[in-house]
C-alpha cells in the first residue's frame, strides 16, 4: 500500500555553529505519486553524525551544504514498501542517504546498498555496518597502516567510530589508549571495548596522561576532535608516525579559523605523516568492508553499543545532544510504522 502523508524534518534557518533544535522544523506532506523507476522506502531508523554540523553549515565543506526548506540530509535504512523499479523489490531492505524522514521516494541513486545481513539487526547498517564501521576500517587501515606493537591512540575513543577503531587496531596486534569524556565513558573503553588504557580529557592533564598511557610515543593517531587534546597528542608523536584526520568535533566554527599550536615541526622533526580521511573515497570497496565487520560482529571480536530514541521529534536536537556527549554508543532515531 502506497503512503499518503509524510513527516519531514527540514532544515529552517542557517546555523553558525553546532546546529540546535530551531534551526529545524518537522513538517507533514503529501507522498509524491510513483513514477517509473522509482519506489518508496519506510524509513525505519535514522542516523546522527558528527558530519551533519558541516552539511547545514554555509562554509565551504566537501558536500554542497543543505538548503533552507530542504529535508535534512541523513543515511537512514529501512524497508520497499511500494515499488515500479526492476532492481529494488517490496520488502527489501536498503540504507542509503534518504534523509529525515518518514518515506523517502527514490530512483536508487542515494542508495548506499542493499542491506543483505539479514541476521543481523537492521540498524547496525547505519553504525557498525555503515558509515561508523567503514569509516574506522579504511581510515585505520588505510590511513592508518597499523602494524603488530603500534600504539594507536583514538580521540572520542567511546563513540560509534573511535569505538570500532579501537577494536580494529586490537584485532591489527596494536596496544590502544581511548581518549573520552566521563568516567563512564572510560568505563566502557576498558571494559567493553577492550583498550588497553583509556584518559577522561575532563579529568586532568591530557599531555601527562598520554605520557603515563604511550611511554614509546604514539604511532598512530586517529583523531576525530582537533582542538587541544590533539595538541597534546601531537607532542608525543613517535617517529614515522601516521596521524588520520578524520574529524574535528572539538572546534565550534572555522569561521575564522581557531588559533592554536602548530603542528609542522612535529611532523617535521619526527617524518610523521598526517592524512586527512573522507569515507565517500571508498564507495566502490564498501562491501569489501561490510563483510570484514559482519564477520567480527558474527564472531563477537567487534562490539557495538547503540543509543536509541523513540520518534521523529527528536531529530531537532539530536546533533546538539550529540555534541553535548549525551549519548553513548551510536545515536539513531527510530521510527514506528
């Protein structure tokens, strides 16, 4: 049966920062009549990433920004609910960037893939299985080039991608040290994933910490804040040292850009080497991916943690909460039938 209504989030006024729950609001539209070659999705889960402050934000970025009045752009999975497409069939399952939204209606192009682990839930193809999972696995491999006894330190270590990053170097024969907010969160590094030591940046001296943590200096780096505590880190660079820039949730605009210390004599004197890291790269080597991850997720040598809420109505405020630190583990939203 053909949806009739539809509820969109849209975006409604230009942040300058971190995106909040008024620059966006939730409207109710009709469904757009089905033409040839195309079919609709019911959005079942909805993701929030880091990324989305750069997609709203009206500065430069490697993506076209979102337009006002325009459904805010997100990889959301779900299931063909009515299709006149010859490659995609009622009842398959499908992530893609479909946005905030009920149902999505699509000619395949913003479709990512076919979700096919089907003995797996479906939400982990926006996480562990999705952008989170793939982004760890080619920004560490990849970028990262681990290598037996490295020690590779990760910024927002608890997260959806730090998580999975940690887990990746462990399962590469590397030493970790997971570096996150809150002695919960540190909790969960150690005892959940598996690092080997984890620093709350809000607890302390960082610099001294990674110090006690990284005593041979730090092979490996992946950052995704920026800010000071990669400060800090970049002073205890090893030599030959590989640093993925992979994002830089610490910094709340670049317009202008922040003032802090400089990294070319670091990477200078110690012939480090710092790659910054976009997921879209790899497109073509996804599946490749996937089915490294599915089987370490199968085997439970890849562990996950996922933040759930309820309801459309939260996608407001959901990139906020995200950079408050109020989630622990992958935050989706989920849509009821």
């Amino acid at each position: 049966m053909i949806p009739q209504s539809n509820r969109q989030v849209r975006l409604k006024s230009r942040p300058s920062g971190i995106p909040q729950a008024e620059h966006f609001e939730i409207v109710e539209t009709p469904v757009p009549a089905l033409r040839d070659r195309e079919f609709i999705v019911r959005n079942e889960f909805l993701s929030v990433e880091p990324a989305m402050r750069g997609w709203v934000s009206a500065v430069a970025n490697y993506s076209d920004p979102v337009g006002i009045g325009e459904v805010m752009r997100s990889f959301s999975a779900g299931t063909v609910v009515a299709s006149r497409h010859p490659g995609f069939a009622e009842g398959e399952h499908v992530m893609g960037m479909l946005g905030w939204q009920d149902y999505a209606v699509s000619d395949g192009s913003n479709v990512t893939r076919k979700v096919t682990e089907t003995d797996l839930p479906l939400s982990l193809s926006l996480g562990v299985l999705g952008l989170n999972g793939i982004t760890a696995y080619f920004g560490l491999i990849e970028a990262g080039q681990p290598r037996a006894g490295d020690t590779v330190v990760v910024s927002t270590a608890a997260g959806a991608v730090g998580s999975a990053v940690g887990q990746i170097a462990k399962l590469s024969g590397c030493r970790t040290v997971g570096i996150t907010g809150g002695p919960e969160k540190v909790k969960l590094c150690t005892g959940e994933f598996g690092y080997d030591a984890a620093i709350d940046y809000k607890a302390g001296d960082v610099a001294e910490a990674l110090a006690a943590a990284c005593p041979r200096g730090i092979d490996v780096y992946f950052d995704n804040t920026a800010g000071a505590i990669s400060d800090a880190v970049m002073a205890q660079l090893a030599a030959k040292a590989r640093v993925v820039i992979c994002g830089t949730a610490s910094i709340p605009s670049w317009n202008p850009p922040p003032s802090g210390p400089r990294v070319e004599r670091h990477l200078l004197v110690k012939r480090a080497r710092m790659q910054g890291f976009l997921i879209f790269d790899y497109l073509h080597r996804y599946e490749e991916a996937i089915a490294r991850l599915a089987a370490w997720v199968r085997d439970g040598s890849l562990r996950y943690r996922e933040d759930i809420v309820d309801g459309i109505e939260h996608c407001p405020g959901a990139i906020a909460e995200l950079y408050r630190g109020e989630n622990l583990g992958k935050r989706l939203i989920r849509l009821k039938p």
